[in-house]
C-alpha cells in the first residue's frame, strides 16, 4: 500500500503539534500520568525528575520526525509538482 505525499504532510503536522505540546505542557503530562494508572503500576514505571526527562526528549523526538515528513513531503512536490 502506497501512501501519498499528502498524508506524510498531515502527519508530520500531527506530530510536531503533538511534540510541542509534550515538551511545551510536560507538567501537565506528568500529572496526567500520575492520575492515569493505579498505585501499583505507577511504582515500576519512570517517576520524577526521570519521567520529566522522557516526556521531553519524546516530545523533541517527535517534533524531529514531523520535521523530517515535512521535508520529505517537500522534496517530493519539488520532484513531482503534479501531486
């Protein structure tokens, strides 16, 4: 199955919103988590300064890849401007 130029723009769009609102809104995330999942499943999971740290480095990750589908998307209209 092939996928068009378009919807690699739609989701990279997607994910550097997502990104910028992981990095941007960590606190948030984090308490959202902490309210998410019981007691007993939040103590074998990251917590702290450790789950702040994901949060963000999966947010800048994200950004990074929606980046990267947006110059594809681009360098495919530059090579195909009938897309």
């Amino acid at each position: 199955m092939q996928s068009s130029p378009l919807d690699k723009a739609i989701l990279g769009g997607f994910f550097i919103i997502v990104g910028l609102v992981m990095t941007i809104l960590h606190r948030q995330v984090q308490e959202f988590h902490e309210d998410v999942f019981p007691w007993f499943l939040r103590r074998f999971l990251p917590h702290g300064v450790l789950l702040t740290r994901i949060i963000i480095l999966f947010g800048v990750l994200s950004v990074l890849g929606g980046i990267a589908l947006l110059l594809v998307f681009i360098v495919q209209q530059e090579n195909d401007p009938l897309l």
